[in-house]
C-alpha cells in the first residue's frame, strides 16, 4: 500500500541531515554525475601533494575516500554539526579538521599548502585562497553552478530575479580567481538531471541543502508539498536540472 503525505513528510522532516551524505536518498531520488568524477580527480592531486586543505569539508566524507593523503593534510568547516561528524572520521585519518568562521579569513599561514580542495562550498574566498596557495600550487574545486535544481526552488518561491539566476556561474569564478592572480588551468560547466520520486526526498533535499529555500520548514511550506506530492504520485517523479562546474587553478 502506497505510503500517505503525512508518513512521507514526518519521516523525512525527522531524519538527520547532518554530515554530506545523501544515501538517505538511495532509491528516492537520482542526481546524474557530472563526467569529470571529482573524487577520483581530487584523490589523483592529493596523492601527489605535499601540504592540502580541504574547505568546506562537509562531514569530511568526500575527503575521507581519498585513497592516500598528503603527510600534512587539514581542513575546515563552519556548520557545528558537521565539525563533530568531520572530526571524528578525518582525525583518525591523520586530518586535521579547524572550526572556522565562513566570513573570517582562513586560519593559516601564507603559502601553506601547494593544494587546496573543495567541492561544493559554500562561498569561494579567492584571495585567501590564493594567499595560503605555494608558488606553484593549485586550486581545485567542484562547485554547484547557476540555476540549480531552479524548478524545484521556483516551485516553492515562484519566479527568481535575472541577478539570482547568474549567482555562481563560472563567468564569476574566472573573474574572482584573475583577480587574486590565479591562472585558470580548467574550467568546465554541465547540466544534469535530477529526479524526486516521493515528497519525502524533496524534503530532505531541501532540509540539508538549506540555501535552495532558505526559510524551509514543513509547516511553512505544507500546502506547497501537498501539491507537489499529489503531482508527482499523478505524473511522476519531479524534474529538475542540476547544473555543476570544475574550476582548477594555479598560483604562479
């Protein structure tokens, strides 16, 4: 028997979203990867490093599959509970995870790493990026790109202005990173498919990822999702387009 609206939503409105773990949603929604593969991407430059800092780590799962690891190795997270997630799984790693501040500069000498990483962060510092960047070291990141998932946050906020459809584009990142005196090496854009299959996955997605709807909550948004359940158990899974860009640069 189909489950109702009301299980649906009280059990994805119960669940963790702590950490960057999405298998949550196995089985109740699909994100199609972009080609590059990041992880392997990454863990190829962190094999060959001497000095890394990840930002925005998340719960540190992404750094955590990495298949060797620099002899120094650090990174940073803002959100608290991310910070408890990432230093339980990295410390043992040999990485060492420092709680920061997303709007003060990164805690760190200049010059201290020859590889930053990041994928999905929140906001991309370019001058302190390219301050605590060796001579010759290098930026690389995967981030979200503009007008992600945009359908899904239409639905919810209706039409979105033309400066907030053109926020992260990668046109931005090659500006912000000239300017901090970086050379671009790469810089890539895709677009992909994304499918919800039950409400339950929408409120999830929309719980952890919380800059798509920032003032989400079930009870705000409750007719909004009866709505969009009702659509999808007639038509569906809910389509959207998920946009994703590579940005690798090099301090000279």
């Amino acid at each position: 028997m189909p489950r109702t609206f009301e299980e649906l939503v009280a059990e994805a409105d119960a669940v963790s979203v702590d950490g960057w773990d999405f298998s949550w949603l196995d089985g109740r929604a699909t994100e199609q990867r972009p080609s590059w593969g990041y992880q392997r991407a990454m863990s190829d430059r962190l094999a060959r490093a001497n000095a890394s800092l990840d930002i925005d780590t998340g719960g540190g799962e992404v750094l955590a599959k990495a298949e060797k690891l620099p002899r120094t190795a650090a990174a940073t997270e803002s959100w608290p509970p991310n910070v408890v997630k990432a230093t339980a799984l990295l410390h043992p790693l040999g990485v060492v995870l420092v709680a920061t501040d997303e709007d003060a500069p990164l805690p760190f000498a200049d010059g201290a790493f020859d590889l930053v990483t990041s994928r999905h962060p929140v906001r991309t510092w370019w001058q302190e990026i390219a301050r605590v960047l060796a001579p010759g070291g290098t930026y690389f990141s995967q981030q979200v790109g503009p007008e992600s998932v945009f359908e899904l946050v239409e639905y919810f906020l209706g039409p979105l202005s033309a400066e907030q459809r053109r926020g992260r584009h990668p046109d931005l990142a090659r500006e912000g990173a000239t300017a901090a005196g970086l050379d671009i090496v790469d810089l890539r854009l895709e677009k992909l498919r994304t499918e919800f299959f039950d409400i339950g996955a929408v409120v999830y997605f929309l719980r952890k990822v919380i800059w798509m709807v920032p003032d989400f909550s079930v009870e705000k948004y409750r007719d909004r999702l009866r709505g969009l359940h009702e659509r999808i158990e007639s038509e569906g899974p809910f389509v959207a387009t998920t946009t994703r860009y590579l940005v690798e640069a090099r301090k000279p």
